[in-house]
C-alpha cells in the first residue's frame, strides 16, 4: 500500500494527449500530491505507459465533439478523493516552493479557490515582458464550486477536446498565491503553430460570439473594475473591434510591452503572435461571411 501520510491532500488533474515529451517532467513536479489523474485522450505515443509508471491513474476521454470538453467532464466524472483538486496542463511545473505554499493554503483555508501565477519559457528562455507576466489562472479550487464556462463554441470544428483559454467560474471567494508555476513546453516550433492553428479556430468563435452578443449569459462577465480575468474580457470587447489587430498586437507586445528585452525569443514570440491574431481576422472574416456557419461554406461556393 502507498504510503499517503507525506502526501499534500490534492487531486490533481493533467489532461493530455500524446505528451510523452513532457510528461516525465510535469509528474515529476506533482509527486507531493496525494493522488494524480491523467486524462487522456487516445494517445498514440508513450503517454499511458508514463503515466503508469510514475503510479497516476489512466483515464480515456472521449470527446463527442461539442460538450462537455475535457477538464470539465473530468470535474464532473471523476472519483476524486480530496476536496482539493490542481489542474496542471503537461507541459506546466509545479515548484517544491509553490507545493509548500499550496500546502499551507489548503490546511485552513481562506478562499474556496487560488490563482496560479504562470512564468511561460519560450525557445529556452522565460517571457517576461511582453505583457506575459504576470498570467494568472485559476488552477486549484474546490473541485465541487468550479466549473469552465462554455462560451458556445462548440460548433466549431478543429479545436480540439480539451478547454484552453476558458476560464472557471467559481462559487466562492478567490485568493492568488506568490509562488509561480512553469511553463515549459519541450516540444518544438512546428507543434506551437499546429496547436495555435486550432486555437485560432476557437478564438475566431469567441470574436465573433462578442460581436454578436451569443456568450454574453453562463461566462465570466467583462467589467473594467473587476478582477484579471473580467478586466481582460472587457478590453478584448474593445480590441475585436479595432483595425490593423496583426500590427498592433506587435506593436503592443514589442514595444509598448518592452518585449525586445526578451532578446531573440522576445521577438520571435512576438512576431509568432501577431502571425496568430491574422489568423484569427481571417477566420473571423469567414465567420461574418457565411452567417456563423462554417460547414456551409462549400454549400455556397
């Protein structure tokens, strides 16, 4: 039997889908909780035997293409034996110091939930500026009180299974901890575009729900006064409707941001996210074009 009496009382939650790349690293760095969840995805490389070797319990997914999407199903459907539950994507660390804070946060709680702060590492080095630090996410919670809101996007195809830039909403109050947690991906620049292909997809979606109101009911509010989150809805209502959104996000990221004092990296990061946000406006302007309805744009041809 597992000796549990060193263990942190959290259930952690890692979804992924052939990460062996990362995943070594990313157990790794949660061995201190209590109990770990990988929820996969019908992996094709050596995801499930890593897992399995460093003792975290399989889970397969599957995703019937609309909802619910990966983190939430897992919310939903697994036997988690702790109130506690930290969700940590595969290629995110979290530090022997921020596990010692998750510790001390837990025991007796103030909060029903905490913001993690992210550092994110680009080709090697950590992106400081650029707007990228601090990235606060809610990742441990009460896993009863929190949800990830559905922000109707669920008809678009090619985004994959899993939720990436929704955000939970949370019955209770909310805290932020000091330690940070890590971001790094050990996988190279091919797989960063394949992945923000798809993300464009969603994000296309969401541009196009604001202009049009459809996800302004069941999702965190947009509100100038709030918290990072609602700050950062209420000015993206603000951005989809600016021209030139490629250029200034450039412009935004390397310079007003200071990004070039991220050298090398910084630039390339930069450059990467303005190449992002094009496809975006291109996708949104498919969107506005055929009424929302991407599978009848050959129908219309």
């Amino acid at each position: 039997m597992t000796d549990r009496s060193n263990k942190i009382p959290v259930s952690v939650l890692i979804p992924g889908k052939n990460e062996e790349l990362n995943l070594p690293a990313c157990l790794e760095s949660v061995a201190r909780a209590d109990e770990v969840f990988v929820v996969d995805s019908q992996s094709e490389d050596r995801s499930v035997e890593i897992a399995k070797n460093y003792g975290a319990n399989v889970v397969q997914f599957y995703f019937n293409g609309r909802w619910p999407k990966k983190k939430n199903w897992s919310l939903e459907n697994l036997p988690f034996r702790n109130e506690w539950v930290l969700i940590v994507d595969c290629d995110e660390r979290i530090t022997p110091q921020l596990w010692d804070e998750i510790a001390t946060a837990i025991e007796n709680p103030e909060y029903d939930g905490y913001y993690l702060n992210r550092k994110v590492f680009f080709l090697g080095k950590w992106i400081r500026f650029g707007g990228k630090y601090p990235d606060w996410n809610l990742r441990l919670f009460k896993h009863k009180s929190g949800r990830y809101e559905n922000l109707n996007t669920e008809d678009i195809t090619n985004t994959g299974d899993n939720e990436v830039h929704e955000h939970v909403i949370l019955k209770g109050k909310i805290g932020y901890l000091k330690e940070d947690m890590l971001h790094i991906d050990f996988r190279d620049i091919y797989q960063w575009l394949a992945r923000h292909n798809r993300y464009s997809n969603w994000e296309a979606r969401v541009y196009y729900n604001l202009l049009t109101g459809k996800n302004d009911s069941g999702t965190i509010g947009a509100n100038l006064f709030g918290d990072a989150v609602q700050r950062k809805r209420f000015l993206k209502k603000i951005w989809i409707r600016l021209p030139f959104k490629p250029t200034l996000r450039f412009i935004l990221f390397y310079f007003i941001r200071l990004g070039f004092l991220d050298g090398i990296p910084g630039y390339i990061y930069a450059r990467l996210l303005s190449q992002y946000e094009y496809q975006i406006g291109v996708k949104l302007y498919e969107l506005r074009k055929f009424g929302g309805q991407l599978n009848t744009v050959n129908q219309q041809l």
